[in-house]
C-alpha cells in the first residue's frame, strides 16, 4: 500500500476485539476506528479486512462512500461553514475566505499541525442565523468574518496556526 | 437464476400477450423468455439483478387499479398472478430517453450509449456534456463479477460524482488474479488492459502467464490458476492445460470408452 504511512495498530485491535469477526461488523469498527485514530490509516483499513474477513476493496468502498470517515488525518478541531442557500446569501463565502486565510488551509483542507480542519456543509438547517459557523459542537449564528478569530480561539485550539 | 422455479405458476401479461411464468420471477427474465425485448446495460444472466441502469423500466398495472400505472425496474420486479405490463408505452419511452440522455451527458463519446440514445432519437445530449468524457457507465458489472468469483480485487469508491471503479488506494490491486473477467464483461471496454504470450497487465499489476502444456498457448495466469485450483479443490495442473485440449482429451477418452479408438495411454505431460 502506500509506502510512507507507518502506524500503531494496537487501538485498531482493541476495536476489533469487541466485534464479531463478521462483515456485519465493519462500519462500526470503522467508526471506532476513526474515532480512535482520527483518520482511517491504510494499515488499519488492511488490518480490518483481514480480521473481519472481507476484501480490502470492499472495505475501501465503505470507507469512501461515507461522509463520516476521513482517508486523510483530520484536525483535533474540526470546522464546519454552511454554504446553504441562506448562507452563502448572508455571506458563507467571506465567512469560508477569512477562515481558510487565518488557517491558511484550503477548504476540506487541515493545517500541517492537525489542529483544525476546515469543511464545508450544505445545510445545517438553521438558515434563520445564517450564515452559520460550527467549531466542533459549538453553533455560531449570524457569523462574521471579522470574528472568525474569536470562534477558533473559543475552540481551545491554536487559532493563529498559520 | 436461483429464483426460477421456486413459485407458484402465474399468468401475467406483457404488452397484450400471455406470459406464463412462476410466481418470484423477475419481470425481465420473464419478458426475454417470451421473445419480447427489455433494454438493458447492467444486466447480465449470471449475475444478481443490480438495477443500476434503469433503462429496464417499464409500467405496471393490475385489474382494478383503474388503469392507474406504476413504473418498476423489470430486472427486479418479482412477478405475480394477472399483472400487466407495457415495456413501451409512451411514458416508459420518455422516462427511457431521459436516462439516456443523461447516460450520454456523462459518457459523450461511447459509442454504445450514442447507439442505444440514436435508437431512442437523442442525437445529442441536452444536458452539459461531462467535461472530462468516460465510458464508465457505472454499471457495476465488473465488480459484481469480481465479487461473484470469490475475488473482490475492484470495487467502486466515493460517491455522488466522484464514484469509479477503482482498486483500493488505485494501487495494484493485491488480490487481482488477472482473469480479465471485468474487462470482458464491461460492456463499453472502458477497463484497459495487454496481454501477450508471456505477461498481462489490468489494474496496473502485472501477470506471468502459464502455457497449455500440449499446444502451448498461454492462456491463464499463474495467480488465475491458483486461484481456482483453492476455491474447486482441483489441482493447479488441471488448469494449465487449456479449455481446447481440455475438450480434445476429453472426446478422446469418450472415443475410447466407447471402443471406437483402441484404449492407449494418457498423453504423457
């Protein structure tokens, strides 16, 4: 597989420990997987399907169709900006701009010290404060530009990783 | 297909002609039997019924459902007593010519899909064609064949738009054997490959290939040979020799049996 990824597997085997060694298994041990390592690694994703016994691209499929589960690292901290249609009216744009500037990451993108990860979402459905910013679990509403800086920092995370 | 057989015998109806069919059957199998023709793109008879295509759609009707109509997918409608069907009625048409037509925005240049979309009178999308062309039509074919001989090298990744068919990572699919079962049966040749006399290629893994020992054509892989010779329970050897001489020896042994050759021994290897 890709030579440059080397990565310890012990929490991945605990994961496993806890199901059946069944293909009915496999999107919940990738689940706790990704919550165990923050990123599906390859490895782990090899290790999966030989434990579970289902082909590896099988488990690549499951692993990219879903939303939820990430191929790449992601950031500790993962920051989600609505692009709905409220939102991109009341200004999602400026909003994604000034955060990916701060960041100086791309959109989808996390900065090389896996503190943040900047995403963008359709709808959140809560297009009456849009336009919406989301730091974890945290909902900003009526989110401006010039305070995207104070919603990282109410992260916990280091918000001038640039 | 494991289905037939297993229902009750019925009668439906199938643009105005009687079918007689048994009861679980799928409305596809049932309409070819009787000579009528379903378009298809990702139906195969030996493989699960996938309703990936929609191109399959027809409508559907009972007595006293006011010729009230609802449009199925014929390659995964299970058949039952006095059903009517109309696979071309002028709403199954329209509903055929609109898949096309986005068929052909996505795959502008096949020439499978410009023919099927001629046949229906779209000459030219009127979406916006894909801007980076494909012939992959999606249909899933080759990674059902894949799953269906015990292999599972390829499988499709992402979703929405990005969605292909591709091994794991897009490296060279590790458990591959090289059978070439997804490039044949693809129906628009999109999955590419070479093979010569001496090695083959697909997926970017390479293939050493094994001679029939008797007239020497090179027509399985090692890994193909293996691979059978673990699910059959059949020596790697047996695989070696070719389908031709296969057949050859074995009409020879039946000559024997039957006293027309006098008995010999077997070929020496």
């Amino acid at each position: 597989m890709s030579a440059s990824c080397s990565v310890d597997l012990t929490p991945a085997e605990k994961v496993l420990e806890r199901y059946p060694a069944e293909e009915a298994s496999l999107i919940q041990v990738l689940q706790d997987v990704h919550r165990a390592y923050n990123y599906l690694p390859c490895e782990v994703l090899v290790r999966v399907a030989e434990t579970l016994h289902v082909p590896l691209a099988k488990v690549f499929s499951v692993g990219t169709f879903y939303k939820a589960f990430s191929l790449t690292p992601q950031g500790r901290t993962i920051v989600k900006v609505c692009t709905g249609t409220a939102c991109h009216i009341r200004g999602a744009v400026q909003l994604l701009d000034e955060l990916c500037r701060q960041l100086n990451v791309e959109p989808g993108g996390t900065t090389p010290d896996l503190g943040f990860t900047v995403k963008t979402v359709n709808c959140v459905g809560a297009c009456a404060m849009a336009p919406v910013l989301i730091v974890d679990e945290t909902y900003y509403g009526n989110a401006a530009a010039a305070k995207v800086g104070k919603y990282l920092k109410g992260s916990g995370g280091k918000a001038d990783a640039n | 297909m494991s289905i037939e057989n297993s229902g009750k015998p019925v009668t439906l109806t199938i643009d105005g002609k009687p079918v007689q069919a048994h009861s679980g059957e799928f409305l596809l199998a049932v309409a070819q039997r009787a000579g009528i023709t379903i378009p298809t793109l990702c139906h195969h008879p030996a493989l699960e019924p996938y309703g990936g295509c929609r191109l399959c759609v027809v409508d559907v009707t009972e007595e006293g459902w006011d010729g009230w109509c609802k449009m199925v997918i014929a390659c995964q409608f299970p058949v039952k007593e006095g059903i009517i069907a109309f696979t071309a009625s002028e709403r199954v048409i329209e509903t055929r010519r609109v898949v096309l037509d986005l068929l052909l925005a996505r795959c502008p240049d096949t020439p499978l899909i410009q023919r099927l979309a001629r046949e229906y009178g779209i000459e030219k999308t009127s979406y916006v064609p894909n801007p980076n062309p494909t012939d992959c039509i999606l249909c899933a074919l080759c990674t059902r064949v894949c799953d269906h001989i015990g292999v599972s090298a390829i499988a499709t990744v992402n979703r929405g738009i990005g969605r292909e068919v591709a091994p794991p990572y897009h490296q060279p699919p590790p458990d591959c054997i090289g059978c070439l079962a997804c490039a044949e049966i693809c129906p628009t040749d999109y999955i590419p490959y070479t093979t010569s006399s001496t090695s083959r290629t697909i997926w970017g893994k390479s293939f050493e290939m094994l001679r029939c020992p008797t007239c020497g054509r090179a027509h399985i892989t090692v890994e193909q040979a293996r691979h059978f010779a673990g699910h059959g329970g059949v020596s790697e050897d047996y695989f070696t020799t070719c389908d031709a001489c296969k057949r050859k020896q074995m009409a020879g042994t039946f000559q024997r049996l039957q006293g027309v050759l006098p008995a010999a021994a077997p070929p020496a290897r």
